[in-house]
C-alpha cells in the first residue's frame, strides 16, 4: 500500500477591509476610527475608515448634525456634500490623503 503525500492547501487571502464610506480597500496607512453616534454623544462603537473620509465627515457635518440625521453610513452617503466627494476619491489609492477645509456653512453655525 502506499501512502500519499498530503498536498500542502494554500490559503485564500485574507478578505481585504474596505472603507464604510467610500467602499475603497482601506490599506495600511492613513487610517482613523469613527463614531457613528459621537462620542460627546455616549457613542462607543468605532469603525476602521480612510483619514481622508473621515476628515470629509466632520468637516461638512456638526455632532448634533451627525447624531440626529447622520447616524448611519447610507445616511452620511446620502448627503449631498459627501456624496460628491465620494465620487471624488473613488478614483484615489487607498493610502491617499490631502487636506480637507472646513465647509463654509459649518463655520457660520
């Protein structure tokens, strides 16, 4: 009888993370953690997005905004502002980052 060798398996990769707000591969650098429902808020849980994403957020949007309308990812996806800004970065690599100003109307409030 003879015995047979066992093919060593190759493992699948390992399912690559992607950002919850603009869908892109989140990489390994230019990373934050954003709270859905703000942490001056209570709010606990934390989401892994782009640097870039997140700075979008909090400039185009208040805490207050973020926690009575803005609360879940399709709602801030559904906001005009970000929403033209997610078409923006689509075309960006993960790692990309540049500098985001504070939207004129938040400013004033």
């Amino acid at each position: 009888m003879s015995k047979r060798r066992a093919e060593p398996q190759e493992t699948p990769p390992a399912q690559e993370a992607h950002c919850p707000l603009c869908g892109r591969v989140l990489g390994n650098v230019n990373i934050d953690r954003h709270h859905l429902v703000p942490k001056s808020f209570k709010g606990k849980e934390q989401f892994p997005i782009h640097k870039i994403c997140h700075r979008k957020i909090h400039s185009a949007l208040t805490e207050r905004e973020l926690l009575q309308h803005y609360h879940t990812w399709d709602a801030l996806r559904g906001h005009a502002d970000i929403r033209s800004f997610i078409d923006w970065v689509a075309k960006k690599p993960p790692g990309f980052y540049a500098r985001t100003a504070t939207a004129n109307r938040k400013k004033f409030r």
